[in-house]
C-alpha cells in the first residue's frame, strides 16, 4: 500500500516539474515579405537549452519552410531569425513544437504581404562613380505623401536614412545620395502603409575616359544605354542617339505622360505619344549609323520631372547641352513679307489706271 502511495506521489511530482516548464513566444501580425521575421520567446527552460523554431506555410495542408536551433540566454529569453526574401505573400505560422507544456504560447500565425509592386526605379540598376548615388522613381498611389528612404551598403552599414524624401502628386521622387565610393547599394522604402519593399543599385568605378574605352573591348551594339535629364512642357530634354545599324528602338521612363519628337537622318521630324503615364512611351525606326536627335516633355503643362531615355541597339545616349541644330531650325520662325513686296502691285494699278486716262483724252 505504502508503494501504491509512493507511485502516486511520484506521478503527480513528475506532471507537476514537467508543468513547470513554460515556452511563449512572439511574432508580428503582419509583415511585408523582405523583412526579416523575428520570433522572440521566453521560458524557464535552463540556460543553454536548445530550442526548436520552425516556419510553417499554411495553404490547404502546413509545409515546413525552415528550422532553426537556438538557445535559451541568460535571462531566459531566445530570439530567431528567419529570412523573407524569396517567399512568396500568404498565412504562415511559427511554431516551437513541443506538447505538455501547459499553459504555453508556442505558435502565432503571421502573415506575408507583398507591395513590392508597388514601386518602380527609374533611376539606373547600374552607375559610374561620381561621388553620389542617384536614386529616382515612383511609388504609386503615394502622391505629395513623401517616401522613406533608407540606404546600406553591402555589409549592411548605414549609408544614408531613414529620412523622408517628398514625391509630387503622382508619387515621383528623385534624390542624390553621397556615397564613399564603388559598391552594392540596398535601398528600402516605407510609406505611411508600411514597408514597400527594396531594391539594389551597383555602383562601379569611375567611367573609363574616352581614350581608355577605345582601347578595351567595346560594348556589344545591342546593349541598352540610357541618359535622364529634367523636362517640363516649356523646357524640353533634349538627347543625342548614336543609333547603329537596323532596328533602333528607344523608350521613356514611366509615371508620366512624355511625348517623343526625333529627326531622324533624313531631317524628317517624327512624334510619339500613345502609351499614356503607365507605360514607358516608345519611338522604334531603321538607324542609319548616324546621330538621331531626340525632344522629350511632359503632355501635361505644370509637369516637371526627370525623365530616362533608354536606347536599344544603340552605341550612345546621351544629353543635348543645348538645343540641338535641327530642332533650333525648326523652332525658327519664318521671315514675314516685307513692305517692298507690295510696291510691284501699287505701281501695276497706278499705270493701268493712267493709261485709261489717257485713252479716254485721246478718244
């Protein structure tokens, strides 16, 4: 009997050390997909316990997306970091699984949300050095709303932000941000809804000088080269394209309205504009091997933004300083008829009529 007793004692000592032993842990709500999801827990495990935290995805049936160990600190708590970057938008779930925990906390649904879409860089993925980081694009359905801008380098240190850079009433935003020189620059952007998302700009060494880049091998004639410039309705871009040989195809930027005037070779003026401000605008002709210049601006009056011209099978793109030749010609206006060119006319009437003067004198 006593032994009975004993056992029973034993039992209920036993269920009451393992229900003494608590996990809870934590994890946001919600989440943008780029973010990286932090799950934190605390327990009376002991120090150095390991812990497993693993990611679930929940669509019709629970797929184990990634597993990590980690260790219960000093002060009873333990933190893991999972990385977003390459899933995709849905309900997901974190959980330490574990059963006869009691009244433990051991898993939290979280979902992934994807606005990534919802920005679009115009500036280039890729740039020379000159001592700054040119970033420029448009968020949407953000006008005159400003956007958070935040730059690290690729070892994560702080380059530039958070700070808030202002967009116009479309959502367009431009900024030039000082950099210490050539590397792999990871942008992220945030509005008052949240985190947007992020985006990578490479930054090489200076650009090679003319003699330099004769010498090296030159760039194929089907690479994409690309210029931007600020334009408005009264105060056009004005680009010159080296075109090469056979089809040439040039396009805008998007966010905006623009209009594509171009002279091609043969003088003749040409204009583009039928894709409206959610497409780039497009201008597509035979090049020739020769120069083509090209007048960019906004359809809108009261418009100002920076606009990218990119140039396909093409050897350069590059801006106009001024206004070029064949574009100042036809800005030119044509001389009215001077006061002589009457004269012929009133000296015609005045004989005509004294000649019948002097018919009617005679008869």
């Amino acid at each position: 009997m006593k032994k009975i007793v004993l056992l029973v004692m034993g039992l209920f000592f036993l269920v009451a050390v393992v229900s003494a032993y608590l996990v809870n842990i934590d994890a946001p709500d919600t989440l943008a997909v780029g973010k990286p999801l932090i799950v934190t827990g605390s327990t009376t495990f002991g120090i150095g316990t390991p812990i497993d935290v693993v990611l679930y995805y929940q669509l019709t049936t629970t797929s184990e997306i990634q597993r990590k160990i980690v260790y219960v600190q000093e002060d009873k708590s333990f933190r893991a970091v999972f990385d977003t970057s390459n899933l995709k938008k849905g309900m997901y779930k974190v959980e330490v699984p574990a059963n006869g925990l009691g009244n433990s906390v051991t898993m939290r649904l979280v979902q992934l949300v994807d606005r990534s879409d919802e920005i679009f860089l115009s500036s280039q993925t890729t740039q020379y050095y000159n001592g700054n980081l040119y970033i420029a694009g448009n968020i949407k359905n953000d006008g005159n709303s400003g956007i958070q801008v935040e730059v690290t380098g690729s070892d994560n240190s702080p380059v530039f932000g958070p700070a808030y850079v202002n967009t116009n009433y479309a959502g367009d935003f431009a900024v030039d941000v000082p950099i210490h020189g050539p590397d792999d620059y990871e942008i992220s952007f945030t509005d008052a809804k949240g985190y947007l998302g992020s985006r990578t700009i490479s930054v090489l060494g200076e650009r090679p000088s003319v003699s330099a880049a004769v010498s090296e091998i030159p760039t194929p004639i089907d690479a994409i080269a690309s210029a931007h410039a600020r334009a408005s309705r009264d105060h056009p871009a004005f680009f010159i394209v080296g075109a090469g040989s056979g089809p040439v195809t040039l396009y805008t930027s998007s966010s905006v309205d623009w209009v594509i005037e171009y002279i091609d070779v043969n003088g003749i003026l040409h204009t583009q504009n039928t894709q409206g401000d959610l497409n780039p605008e497009i201008a597509e002709f035979q090049g020739k091997g020769k120069p083509v210049y090209v007048k960019i601006y906004p359809y809108k009056y009261g418009i100002t933004g920076d606009v990218f011209l990119f140039g396909e099978n093409v050897n350069s793109v590059s801006v106009s300083p001024t206004v070029p030749a064949p574009f100042a010609a036809l800005e030119t206006p044509e001389a009215p008829l001077t006061p002589k060119s009457s004269i012929p006319l009133c000296t015609g009437l005045v004989s005509v009529c004294l000649a019948m003067i002097a018919i009617r004198r005679f008869h």
